[in-house]
C-alpha cells in the first residue's frame, strides 16, 4: 500500500481532484493509477533532466502494474515552454495513438506541467492528466489549480488553457535530489501563502525553515499547508476572475524581471517572486499602506533562505526601466490600461489594487536601481 | 435598427448565446456589439478570401459605432488550420495588446471560426469571441456548439478546445457572393439535420431545395432551423461525451476522405460528408439496419444538390484501403480500439454504435471502390 502523509481535496464539482502527499508516491503511482483509473494507457511527459532520476521510479511501478504507456522527453528549462515544443508533445500524444480517454502524466516540475497539462487540454480537445510534481515549486504551486500554458515572445504564460488534473502525486523524496538553488527557489512560493493572508504560517515558517530545508516532517506539512491554501483559493475562483490574482503577489514584478534577464539561469522564477514579493512590500510600505518593519521581517526570511531579495542581486545588467514597465504592462493581469498590483498593508494582509499610477511605479523602481 | 429575421438562443448556462440570423449584420455588427459589449476592443480574424468582400462592411460598421479594432487577415483554406498559424493569430491578439476582456471577431468560414475561435479559446488562457460566419457550412454547423482546432498531420480536428462564442452573427447577404461549390458543400451539413433525427425536415428540404439555393425566405428558415437543431444537441451534450456525437453522421468516413485528399480542393469538407453520409446509410443497408430505398432517396437529394455521392466522383486517384482504414482508425471519434460509426435505421434514424466490425467496413469499402 501506498505511504500517503497528507491528502487536500481540491472540491471543483465535477472537476475535483485529489493531491496526494507521500515519501514515495512515484514509484507508487502506476499502483495508484490502476486502482483509479482502470483500462487506461498512459503518455509520460517529462524533460532530460528529471528523466534520469526519476522517470526509471515511474515506469518501474507502471510496469509492475501492468500499465501500458508511452514517452516523450523534452529539453530541461523555461524555454522549452514554446509553441515548438508543445507541438511536439500533442504530436507525440497522437503518434502514440492515445485517445481521448487515456492519460497524460506530467512527470517533473513547473515547465513540464504547465506544457504537458496545456498539450492535454488541446489533444483530441481534452484529455484527462495527472500531475507528478517533482520540484518544490511544482508541488505547492504549479500542480494544483490547473492553469497551463506556454510562454510568447509577448511574455510569460500568455497562452494557455484552465484545464485541471484529475489527480496530483507530490513525491516528497523526489526533493532529495533537487538543487539547492531550485528548493530555494520553490521556497518563495511557500512564503507567499503566509504573506497573503496567513500571518501565522509565516510565523511557522520563521520558526520552521530549517527543517523544512532539510527534509523533517515540517516540510510535508509545509507542503500540504500550500495546497490547502491554493485549494482554498481555486475553489472561491477557478477562472481568475476575482480572489485567485491574490496568488500573483510578487509576479508583476517577478514576471517583468524574468522576461528582463530572457527566462534564463540567471533568474529563476521563484527567485523572480522574492524580489517581487519584497519590492511589493515596498512599494506598499512606500504608498503609506504597510508598515517598514514587515518589509524588513519579509526580505529577512526570505535571505535566510538563501534567496535573493534585491534588483542588486540578480546577476549581470538588467534592462532600461522603460524596458521594466513596457513589461509590466504586458504582464496579463492588467486590465483596460490601469496597472492591477497585488499590494499589502503587512504581513497576511494582501489585496488586489487596480488603479496602480504608472508613474508611482517607474518612481519606485528608480529608486530601487540605485540601491 | 438591425434586422433580425431569427434569433436562436444556446441555453448553456453562463456560456449562454444568441444566434442572430438576418440579411445585413455585418454591416450592423458594429451597432449590435456597441450595444451588447460596452467598452471592448476587438481583433478581427478573417482570410483573404474573404476580406475583399467582407471586411470593408464589418469595419465600417464598428468606425460607425466608433469601435477599436486590430485586423489579421490570414491564407485561405483549409491548410490554415495549422500550429504555424495558431501563434500566428495569438501573437498577432497579443501585439494588439489585446485584454482578457477584450473580443476576438471571427469574419470567415470554418476554417477562419475553427482557428480563431481556438486562439481565442488559449490567448491569454481564454479571450471572448464573436463568429460572423460567412459560409453556409459555418453558418449551419461550425459556428455554433463551441468546437473549435486545428489540423494535426495525423487528422483533421485533433487539436483544439471547446469554447463557446459570446454570440453568432449569420448574414444571409454573405451567402450570395460564395461560390456556388461551396454553398453545396455547405448543404451537405443542413440536409445532416434531417437524416439524423428530423424526417419531416428532410422532406421539407427536398419540397425546398431550390429556394434555399436560389436564395429565398427558405434560405433564412433552413439556417435557423439547423442551428436550433445543434444548439439543442449541444445543450444536451457540450463535450461530445453521448448524443453529441451523432453530429457527426457522415464524418468518419468524410474525414478519411479529406485526408486521403490532402485537405485540398479535390474534396471540400461539406463533399466529404456528403458522400460519407450515403457511404453511412448503405452501410446500415449492407448491415441490415436500414431500407435500400432510403439509401436512394438521401442519394438522390444530395445529387440534386450538385455534390459528389460516390468514391468515383472524387477526382483523381484515391489511397488504397489500408490507408483510409488507417485514417478511420486515427480519426478521433476513436474509443478502445472499437470503431465508433453514426449508423443510421432509415431517413432520421442515425445512432451511435460503437463496436463496428473494422473488417466490415473494409469490405465495404472495397465493394464501393469497385462501383
């Protein structure tokens, strides 16, 4: 039997879900899938650098269970979220003649669920898929809540498709072997659930980050936690159309500077959402909403953590900020011209602002650049 | 005030719509929009088949109603269906700076709904979209019901989403420019209304065929009365899980046609279904299920029409059997390896029977290759 830690029911009516949380859920998985999902087969998508030390833990529990499936490996890195690569993935669906009933394994972290979640809800007009989120980030944001897509030159996820799992597989051990730099990473993600609206769970976290860092039990409830809350979230507003953009805090930002430095190596995303997140509190605490001190606690924690937290930090030059604004402008949680910001007035206090000023936000991070 | 001569309302929930049907909305399209979507800018998607004709009096009409407005005018037919394409259109919305509120315009004919509607359907994950359908085909079947794709090199359709239009605009003016082919091939699919669950209709055609080309008031009848037909199918069955289906009466065989044809002009669409619908009904004659003279009769008004009935009236040399068994087998009307076939019991008796005997098919086939 499958070793479960943690279950969060993502209760979507006829699109529920479960997220399961537990030591050893790939190898378990063609056990789950078989149980669940009778009479299927299977096309596994992952990337070259997930494919070596985990897709052999898949297929051996797919084999042993006697699942049939496919395989389609893709290039590591943001850029293979493309229009080439999805392409290549619905095409690999087809070839591989799996029909509208069968299913999709999104076997990795955030690209390779958000690209293989897009090619299933396009492939034969939808097909069913199933998340195995193999990176922290992936686990607590990426895989649950069903928006998938790819990159434009435009931007980030500017074309996609709402399209949930019907079952999440988050493998704690698979984290073992992540690098540092993408824990941390997925780390800024965590945070941002207690800073939008629960102030005792980054409290836990100032008192938690250590073992969650190396592998207690702290870090499956920390997991578990940010499903819970993404849950939570997702259920009130599965479309985006209200509450949901509150789990943008620190991405207007973040987004703008990861298309600044080419989504490359030299910023990842969740590091993109730690600035993001800081400059958010600034910039709150700048217009008079929220108090210095919680700035000072955010961007602390989250340096403790190893992650960056300054324009200053990120590697190499960054463009002009008109270059900045154009892509804060193009970000996709604008509305009718007016900048939406999420801003804060502290610590789990976060809303959604829609009359950003343009030019209080040029203003600020003028300012920041010179630090 | 916009002539109105039908309004078919799509009762699904809070994707409900209209379809207006009446001889000058798209000159009125502007004054309608104005009025039913305050505040909107628009991307028009047409082709350019279509643009010398249509789109000086769509444009006029929103510079009338003082509407904004980008243009993408793309090739014409039905190789336009394709990935290339698709980013095309949705990096073309986006260079328009086009929100999520904001109005794709579908100007065109299947193929023009079919990929507009999907770019809108991914753009952003999920833009509104409006269809002027400018053929009889688009106005009758592919405007409505919220399917829309592209092609994959493996078949027709196999890429896509189901996302509903805010509303449809059927110009009856439009029709009287299309190519006298294309009007039959467009017929093919009203005249699928009848055979499929409307014997009264079928012979309300057959009492009608001649207005309805020569372009009377039948005209206007016929239009509605198919897409009250489908929107009462599509209501009952959005996703094509059951009933649905029967829509495609014609389809599986049609479509294997079209793809042995290369999706050229050798065989149109509504061609295509033309002769697979008298393929389906002889073939429910050679299984026993329907009478021989209903074969004849459906032939015989198809013929009337001006469209192919045969394989022999496809121009040029077909594939071998093998091949088109093997586009049957890829088409995606596919379920666990049995073939799923709209048969037919007579002249408004289609149903779904899915375990079809492939080999049945292919000795049908063969036989009709002979003829």
């Amino acid at each position: 039997m499958a070793q479960i830690d943690h279950t969060v029911h993502v209760a979507l009516g006829e699109r529920a879900y479960d997220i399961l949380i537990g030591p050893k859920l790939i190898e378990e998985a063609g056990a789950i899938l078989a149980e669940k999902f009778p009479g299927r087969r299977y096309g596994i998508v992952t990337d070259e650098m997930v494919a070596g030390a985990q897709l052999p833990r898949l297929t051996a529990g797919l084999d042993a269970a006697g699942l049939s499936y496919d395989t389609i490996v893709l290039p590591a890195g943001e850029s293979t979220k493309s229009y080439g690569m999805l392409e290549k993935v619905v095409e690999g669906l087809l070839s591989a003649k799996l029909e509208r009933g069968d299913l999709v394994i999104a076997l990795g972290g955030g690209v390779v669920g958000d690209l293989a979640g897009f090619a299933a809800a396009v492939t034969r007009r939808g097909m069913d898929f199933v998340q195995v989120p193999t990176s922290l980030l992936a686990q607590v944001d990426s895989s649950v809540g069903g928006k998938t897509g790819i990159n434009s030159p435009h931007g980030k996820n500017l074309v996609g498709a709402f399209h949930q799992p019907k079952l999440v597989l988050a493998d704690l051990s698979a984290l073992d072997t992540l690098d540092p730099r993408q824990f941390a990473a997925g780390y800024a993600e965590v945070v941002k659930y207690g800073l939008i609206d629960d102030p005792e769970f980054f409290e836990w976290l100032e008192a938690n980050r250590v073992e969650i860092f190396s592998g207690g039990p702290a870090r499956g409830e920390a997991i578990a936690r940010c499903c819970a809350h993404k849950a939570r979230v997702v259920i009130a507003d599965e479309k985006e159309t209200g509450v949901r953009a509150l789990l943008n805090l620190g991405h207007t930002f973040g987004h703008a500077l990861e298309k600044d430095t080419g989504y490359s190596s030299r910023l990842l995303h969740g590091e993109g959402v730690a600035i993001g997140m800081v400059l958010a509190h600034g910039f709150s605490n700048r217009l008079g909403l929220a108090p210095g001190q919680d700035s000072g606690r955010v961007a602390a924690h989250l340096q403790a953590a190893g992650l960056p937290t300054r324009l200053a930090d990120i590697p190499g030059e960054l463009g002009s900020t008109d270059e900045l604004m154009a892509a804060i402008a193009q970000d996709k949680k604008v509305s009718r011209g007016a900048l939406t910001f999420i801003l804060t007035r502290g610590i789990g206090q976060a809303f959604i602002e829609r009359q950003v000023d343009p030019q209080a936000v040029r203003a600020f991070l003028e300012e920041m650049r010179a630090k």
